[in-house]
C-alpha cells in the first residue's frame, strides 16, 4: 500500500511540473511594438543556466548595464568564489509574463527556492536584471557581503 502511495505522488508531482513548465508569455497586444517575450524568457534560461554551472563571467554579460555599474565583473566573480552557491541545481522559470513593450518577469525555482526577476529590452538585446535586495546586497561590497553570506551558511 505504501508503494503504491509514493508511486501516485511522484505520478502527481511529475504531472504537476509537467502543467507547471509551460510557461505563460502573453503575446503582445494588437499594435503593441517590441521585441518577443519568448526571447526574453530564452536569455533568462541562459542566465540561469550559467549560474547552475557556475559560469559567473558570463552570467555577468547578460545583466543590464545600470547593474553592471554596480558591481564590476570582477568583483561578481570573486563574490561567488569565495562564497560559493550550491551548482548543479536547476532553476525552473515556471512563468514569463510581459508586463510593458520591454519588460518581461520571469518567476523561477531552484530547489525549494522561489524568486522572480525583471528581463529588460535595451539597446536591441534582452538583459537580465537582478532583483533590487540583491544590487543593494551588492552595494555593500563583496568582503562584507561574503561575510553576511557565510554566517547565513548561504554558501560553502
């Protein structure tokens, strides 16, 4: 019986995810210019597989310039070296949705984490933004930033 019991859920979990994979990336409306929602939700998989992989120069490439501005490839890099995230694991987007003419919101989960964040259209290509808590995250410098991670057993 209690095979069977485990055998159903893991038949309903994978039917569930199946549903829940889908993504949702309304068409833009009648009139609307812009680049496609679908590209947007391409350049955020990359993001995310990148992170997953643990390939943070290139992570670092598809943000958006006002992000890139507050926190330097370099730095990106040695904040995930010395404090870093469990790889491996991937992030499932579970929704795109477009929101204006070039910005669509991508909700995610990795693990039993959940988070969303904003791709923007500029200067002709799709960019992932990072959320704000993280650019303030940021702001603060990655020694201290390495420290708080580290006492939160946030990474290794």
């Amino acid at each position: 019986m209690r095979n069977t019991i485990v055998l159903l859920a893991g038949l309903l979990t994978a039917v569930w995810l199946a549903g829940c994979s889908s993504p949702s990336v309304p068409a833009p409306s009648a009139g609307t210019a812009g680049p496609q929602g679908a590209q947007a939700e391409a350049v955020a998989d990359q993001e995310f597989g990148l992170l997953a992989a643990g390939d943070w120069p290139g992570a670092w490439k598809l943000w958006t310039d006002s992000a890139k501005h507050v926190l330097s490839e370099s730095a990106y890099v040695q904040l995930n070296t010395e404090c870093q995230p469990r790889l491996g694991v991937p992030y499932v987007i579970w929704q795109a949705q477009r929101t204006g003419a070039t910005t669509v919101l991508v909700r995610w989960t990795r693990g039993t984490a959940r988070g969303s964040n904003a791709m923007l259209y500029q200067q002709g290509a799709w960019k992932f933004a990072p959320s704000a808590a993280d650019l303030a995250a940021y702001r603060r410098g990655v020694s201290t930033l390495v420290t708080t991670l580290k006492a939160e057993k946030a990474c290794r």
